[in-house]
C-alpha cells in the first residue's frame, strides 16, 4: 500500500487516522482503459472500500441493461455472464423483477422496452460515496482547481488554495 493514504482521514466516514488504502473516486470499470491513470484517488479505510466496491458491482452489471447505443447488445452478451458470475444472486434478483413495457421514443416510434427493477437506495449511496470523494480536501486534489477555474498562478500569488466552502465554486473564475 502506497504510503502517501496510510493512516489518513478516510474521505467517506471521516474516521481519523482509519485509511489503509487509496481507493478510486470513480470506479475504474466505468471508465476507459487509457483515462484510468487519471481517476482521482482518496485515503479511504478498508470497510469504505469495500462498501464502495460491492455498489459499483451492482452499478456495473445493472448498467449494461440501460445501454441504447449501437454496441448495447453486444456489451450485455459480452460483459453480462462475466459479471453475473461474480454475483449470480444479482443476476438472479433482476431476472425475476425482469419485465416489457411499450414506451414512445423521442422520434414517436413506439418500442417493447425491457424493465428491470433496480435499487434506487443503492445508486444514491455510490453518489454519495463519490460525492464525498470528489470534495475531500483541496489539496489531496490538484484536478479540483480546474472544476473551479484556479490555475497555479493563485498558488504564486496568494499561497495554499484553501479549502473549498460550500457554495464557493459556482463557476470558472480567473487566476
């Protein structure tokens, strides 16, 4: 384990001295291969982790039935047995909520759409995993200052970047 999470301040419960690992803001399966270097990371300890990671499973497998693009079938036959192996329960659960619904797109045409029941419950507490993530401090995350429009000239001039306070990053700003 990377020293620079151990024995830091896990960014979801906010234990002290409770990290024993990094761990991904953004699971790395939801983004491409090339960019995964680039996700940020957080101290997080070992139960937060694993919490995080059992709700990406389920985002992820859910995930592949909402596809409308033109590999959608494709990526559910390829990826869906792989990741309903790892968890046949799941796999279980959304075939028996499984069902059709006539639905209207955007064009008129009327489709038989396939509807899966999904835990709401689930997908807010991996938001909310992520959100805690995204706005842990500052200073643990250098890519913040872009979201706010702070470039390293306000470091030169001004010293540390504080800390951003809710309701303080409504926009690009200039350095």
């Amino acid at each position: 384990m990377s020293k620079r999470f151990k024995g830091k301040i896990c960014v979801y419960c906010a234990t002290p001295v409770a990290s024993e690992t990094g761990d991904h803001v953004l699971a790395r399966e939801f983004v491409r291969a090339v960019f995964r270097s680039q996700i940020p990371q957080v101290p997080a300890c070992r139960q937060c982790n694993k919490n995080k990671a059992d709700l990406e499973h389920y985002l992820t497998a859910v995930l592949l039935f909402g596809g409308r693009h033109a590999d959608a079938a494709t990526n559910l036959e390829t990826e869906g047995p792989r990741r309903f192996a790892k968890n046949q329960k799941l796999g279980r659960q959304l075939a028996k909520g499984r069902a059709r619904l006539w639905t209207r797109e955007p064009s008129g045409l009327v489709v038989n759409a396939l509807t899966l029941p999904i835990d709401g419950e689930k997908i807010e507490k991996l938001v909310e995993f992520m959100a805690r993530g995204l706005m842990s401090p500052l200073e643990s995350r250098p890519w913040a200052r872009l979201l706010c429009g702070r470039t390293d000239s306000y470091v030169e001039r001004r010293g540390p970047i504080p800390k951003i306070r809710e309701n303080e990053c409504q926009g690009p700003r200039q350095g």
